[in-house]
C-alpha cells in the first residue's frame, strides 16, 4: 500500500501536488482499468476546477469503472472485487477527501501562502538624535569654554565630556559604558542612564525630552564625564526601546551613590554582554549634522541600539 503523496510539512504537500503524482495507480496495480485510473487521476489533481465536486461524485464514478458498464467485474464477483480494490478505493478516498479540504486555503487556488496567514503589522522605525558636548580640562586651560563637537575627537586627560539625547518618539532610554575586559574574560559596565538621580524611576522619555548625560548636579563632578589618564576608547551603548529592556532593567539598582552606576555581579554583567552583543549587528541608518552637530539615527523594529567610541590618550 503507498500514498499517492508522502510529506510531514503541508508545504512540501503543496509542492508534491503542483507536481503531480511520482507513481501512477496502474504501476502499482497493472490489473486496474484505465478508465478507473483516469477517474482517480482526475481526483487527485492540483487544480480544484479540475477535481470531482465532492466524494460523492468520485466513488460514483470510480464505481462505475470498476463495476458498472463496461467494468469488468461481473454481477457475482462484484464482493470480492471490492475487496481487492478496497485499499486504493479507501486511500484515494482519502486523498481527495484531503485535497477538498486543502482546496479551501488560498495558497491552492494559486494565490500564494501568504494570504492564509494575516501579514504583521510592520514595526515603526525608531528615531534618536545626538550631540557631544566637551570641554578641555579647566585645570590647565581655565578659561575652556564647552563646544559642540562629534564623537570623534581626540580626548586627552582631565578634557570632559557629556552627552544630549532626545527623540521625537516617546520610550525607554538606556546608556551604558563597556569599559575594557577583565581578567575573568568579560568587561566592565557602567550605567550612564538611568543614573542616581533616576534610579527609582522608570527610563521612559516623553517625545521631544532633551536628556543630559550626566545630568546637572551641584558640582563640577557630577556635570561631567571626566576621562582619566589611561589611554583607550570609551564605548558607550545608547540603546533606544519602545518597552522596558528586563536585562537593563535588572541593573538599574547600581544606580546608588556608592557603585555609581559600576555593575559589580558578574552573573548580570555576563547578561548585559549577551543582550548588547547580537545588537552590534544591527547598523541603523544615521544621518551627520554638521550644522547642528549632531548625529541623528534610524533604526527599524523595536529597539534602536548605537556604539558610540569615544577616544583618549
């Protein structure tokens, strides 16, 4: 006994049926009339227009093959005929009763699968923008006024830095510093954003919110981030999602006046580096404003995630 289509994926099952049938009734059973054949050919044909209407009008037919008028089997054999033909009566049976029903997707009446499947909404893009604002250390040049520059300015020892984020969307805003690998194989994070003064609120902005990093405070300190006299690339993850991130989320009780934002568990600064590192993969578009000096980005989906580098020596 063999199925005229053998598949465990209804799409494999469509493409077998657009093809038709590998093995023809009459070369498994030369015995069976051509005239049946054909009617259970008919019956398993890719097209619905070209198949019986119902069960009905195919076991009627195929009947008729075998049994009536111009059949060969006679009045007395007709039990044991059926019999013999009882295995591809019941699987052809089964066949278009299968295909009757398959006929009812509309990837059978030559539409393609996808309209049998409602098409997702597309995500809107995510948009933020950007500015660097720095200032050459006061200690040796006291009279350094803040300028607005890009990220890729060269930063020495005691120059300051901080940052101006806002979007025209509303949504949760994280800032991370990736410091450099440690001797247990992984690297610092720091959380910029939410900081102290955020810690107990959530990292949702409103639309058209300019957000300072770091945040004003009382001194100069906290006005600023200061670069050190060890050379190397400040990379800092500007991450921008329409939902709360849980593994950012679950670092945010660093954000206290004793770590000041320095992630100190491993376990959860393994976490941070899984969920940041897929993200590097994903370039959103961006766009340089020389005018506003600003850097203004476009990403798609859910979440918007950006590098920045900024370099000291």
């Amino acid at each position: 006994m063999e199925r005229p289509f053998n598949s465990e994926s209804i799409l494999h099952l469509y493409e077998m049926q657009r093809v038709g049938v590998k093995h023809k009734p009459r070369d498994l059973r030369p015995s069976l009339p051509e005239a049946a054949q054909s009617v259970i050919l008919k019956a398993l044909s890719f097209s619905p227009q070209d198949r019986f209407a119902d069960a009905k009008d195919f076991t009627e037919a195929l009947a008729n093959e075998l049994i009536g008028e111009g059949g060969r089997l006679s009045p007395p054999d007709t039990f044991v005929g059926l019999r013999r033909w009882l295995p591809i009566l019941l699987l052809v049976l089964v066949a278009v009763i299968g295909g009757i029903a398959l006929s009812r997707f509309s990837f059978l009446d030559g539409a393609g699968l996808k309209q049998t499947r409602p098409t997702p909404a597309a995500a809107p893009d995510r948009h933020l923008s950007y500015s660097v604002e720095a200032r050459r250390d006061t200690r040796r040049y006291p009279r350094a006024k803040p300028f607005t520059t890009f990220e890729n300015l060269l930063f020495g020892a005691g120059d300051e830095a901080r940052l101006y984020i806002s979007s025209p969307e509303s949504g949760f805003l994280y800032v991370i510093n990736q410091g450099p690998t440690q001797t247990d194989g992984f690297p610092n994070f720091n959380l910029l954003f939410p900081g102290m003064e955020n810690g107990g609120e959530s990292p949702e902005i409103r639309a058209g919110q300019i957000v300072q990093i770091p945040p004003p405070g009382r001194n100069r300190q906290d006005n600023w981030l200061i670069f050190d006299d060890e050379e190397g690339v400040e990379t800092i993850w500007l991450v921008w999602s329409e939902r709360v991130v849980p593994e950012l989320e679950a670092v945010r009780s660093w954000a206290n006046p004793k770590d000041q934002g320095a992630i100190r568990d491993l376990a959860q600064r393994v976490s941070v580096l899984r969920y940041l590192a897929p993200l590097s993969a994903i370039k959103p578009e961006f766009e340089r404003d020389e005018v506003g000096k600003q850097i203004k980005l476009r990403g798609k989906g859910g979440t918007l995630a950006w590098v920045m580098k900024l370099e000291h020596r």
